[in-house]
C-alpha cells in the first residue's frame, strides 16, 4: 500500500494565489488575495495550510485570530476533492494545538447552521453552541451558530490533543495518507 504525504505548516507570501483559488473553490470567495495577504502579514492571525506531496499544491488551509487569551478560528477549509478524509480533523487539530502552544485559553468560531459536516467535526473536538448570530451571512441571509471552547490551557486538554493526533493519524492512514508537521 503506498502512502502520500502531507504537510501541516504555515503559508508563505507566495502561497498567495493558492489560497485565493482555494477560498473561491471552498467558500466563494470570502477573502481576497489583499486580504489574505494583510492576514498574512498581521502578528495576530495564525496560519497553517495542508498541502500534498503529490500535487504540490495547497489542499487546506485555516486560520485564527489571537484576542487577548482566545483563538477565534476565522477559516477552516478542504478542497472539495480530498474532503471527508480526516484532512479537516487534521487542520483543526494544527490550529488548536497552535493556540495551546501560545496559552490561550478558549476557541471560537462562527458555522452556517446548515453545515452539518463543519458542525459533527467541531463537536468532535468539544466545541459547544454559545449563541446564533441572525442573518450573520450576508449572501444568503442564513444564521449562524457561535461555538465555544474553553480549556485549552489546561493539561485535561493536552492529554485530549495527544488522543486526538492518534486518532487522526490512524484515520488518515485508511485514506492513506502520512502526515508531518512542519516547525513554524
């Protein structure tokens, strides 16, 4: 059996215009690419991408804000072809890992209430609804849901985030693949 790798790291400027497809294809276009590139550039927005050996090209990417002791994930997103393989699991598993690494201490983020694949994998990791944001997507008008972690800071969370990267690993090896994760 033979395995394709992939990698967890953080984008570069030059992986500019990767994203910007990858937004369009995933989110239709929620960022731009001046946006992407503020973000960035900005010391308060986190970054990791997957991308494959085997096309040599960006497959996802997610992102959080730092305020102050939360991590408010901004983007979470797997091109269309390679989702429900584990790489979403693997993307917030970097972004949640990355957030214990600076000492936050709770997680956030805003989810269509629509999306019922985004809302099993943020259950999964513990997230709970906190609100509903009314009309929060503008094109569509559709609601949102606000969902809540907190903990992060706590060595209960650590030993969850080791159980969860082997969880991981094993999900992705029947899809397989192999990951590492690039030192930012």
């Amino acid at each position: 059996m033979s395995f394709s790798l992939i990698q967890l790291r953080t984008p570069q400027l030059s992986d500019l215009d990767e994203l910007v497809t990858l937004d369009k294809d995933c989110l239709g276009g929620l960022w731009t690419k001046d946006g992407y590139q503020r973000e960035l550039k900005s010391s308060n927005s986190h970054f990791w991408v997957l991308s494959s050996h085997l096309t040599q090209t960006i497959i996802g990417c997610g992102c959080f804000w730092e305020i102050l002791e939360e991590a408010h994930i901004t983007l979470l997103m797997i091109a269309p072809r390679y989702q429900s393989q584990g790489l979403g699991q693997l993307l917030l598993y970097g972004l949640l890992r990355d957030a214990v690494k600076r000492k936050l201490e709770r997680a956030t983020l805003e989810v269509r209430v629509s999306n019922q694949p985004a809302l099993s994998l943020y259950r999964k990791f513990g997230f709970q609804v906190a609100g509903r944001r009314t009309g929060y997507y503008k094109k569509t008008g559709e609601d949102a849901l606000v969902l809540w972690l907190s903990g992060l800071h706590y060595p209960q969370f650590q030993q969850e985030l080791s159980t969860w990267e082997q969880q991981i690993k094993d999900r992705l090896t029947r899809h397989h693949w192999q990951f590492s994760i690039l030192k930012q």
